[in-house]
C-alpha cells in the first residue's frame, strides 16, 4: 500500500459497477482497492474484481466476523481492514496470512494492536476525532516502533496531503473519489480523473 499511498474506501451497490470501477481506477494510476463489506453486492463485486484485474491489490473492508476470512482469502483478497479492533478477527486474519489494518482511535488501540503483532492500524474515523493534530498525537510515542497508520473517515482532497506528510501514514483512504453518485451515474471519467488528482495529492 506505501507504494501508491491512497486508499479508495468503496461501498459497492451494485455488482455491475465493480468491473467499471476498477478499470476506472487503474486508468487513474491506481492498483489497490477496499471494497467494504456493507453491502449484499460486496463479495461478488470482490470477486470479479479478482478475476479480472488479477493486478489489483484487493482488500475487503468492515470485515467484523472472522468466519468470512478464508472466503475472502479463497476469492482474492490480500489485505483486510476493520472499523475496530477485534482479537478474533485479527488472530484469524494472521492465520490466513492475510494483512489486516485494525481501525484505532487511542493509545490503548494501539498497545492491543501491537500486542496481536499488529504492524500496521487503520485511524478511523480520522477527522471526527481530530483529523491530522490527532494522528500527529498518536504517532508521537510510537513512531519509533515502525507502525504504520492508514487514517480513513470523512478526508478531502483539501485535508489528505496533510495526512501524507507524516511520515508514519503508510497510505490515506479515501471515498471523495467513489462515492456511489459517481458511480450509479456511470462518470467513470470522473472517478479516472479524481483518481490521478488524488495520487498527486498524497505523493
């Protein structure tokens, strides 16, 4: 994820938009997604994504229950992210060797987080708790550790720069550009687009 360092936070209606989306996001010059699991459309739109574009680093998003695990590793999945911080979830995510970004929003997250050999966290939701001030808060007793933050949660094109200057944030997720208007209107353009933009803005 530090190779391209922004995060597009897909919620997926519609199984029909995961192709078209994806194809729109590689045309922007990006080959990662997460495509939340908040939606009946999600676990086939992951799938043919996989299928597909066997180039795009897949994750599955809201992963709350770790019976889903193998089912997401077995369809191509190969990072997951987590709103919080579930010891199962994580344990089962380790087990299937699968990368998992737990969501924190305190120091003691963080301790749980690195006490499951956690080396990466999701701060979420980032700007209702405090946006970059508190991430910079945060990073401060653990940034000589080597863990990395993924900050999610209501960042603009106008706030992800500032979250890419810190050197601890391994990526910036973002929904800015997929949002689901987007999307049900078929501005695949648009979301090309807003995709480049984007990558500029965390480069």
């Amino acid at each position: 994820m530090k190779n391209q360092r922004l995060l597009p936070v897909v919620v997926l209606n519609e199984v029909d938009w995961a192709e078209p989306l994806a194809e729109a996001l590689i045309a922007g010059g990006l080959e990662q997604i997460e495509i939340t699991l908040r939606t009946p459309a999600a676990l086939e739109g992951i799938a043919r994504v996989a299928k597909k574009f066997p180039q795009m680093r897949l994750g599955a998003g809201t992963v709350l229950e770790p019976g889903i695990i193998t089912e997401l590793k077995h369809i191509g999945v190969s990072f997951l992210v987590t709103p919080g911080i579930n010891p199962l979830v994580v344990e089962a995510a380790h087990e299937a060797g699968l990368q998992i970004y737990p969501g924190i929003t305190s120091p003691t997250e963080i301790e749980t987080a690195r006490s499951l050999g956690c080396d990466a966290v999701k701060f979420f939701p980032a700007e209702p708790l405090g946006g970059v001030s508190m991430l910079k808060a945060l990073v401060g007793p653990y940034g000589h550790t080597g863990l990395k933050f993924v900050p999610t949660g209501g960042i603009s094109p106008e706030t992800c720069g500032a979250y890419a200057a810190i050197p601890q944030v391994e990526a910036v997720g973002g929904s800015w550009f997929v949002k689901a208007g987007l999307m049900k209107e078929g501005k695949w353009d648009e979301i090309t687009r807003l995709t480049a933009e984007g990558l500029k803005l965390v480069s």
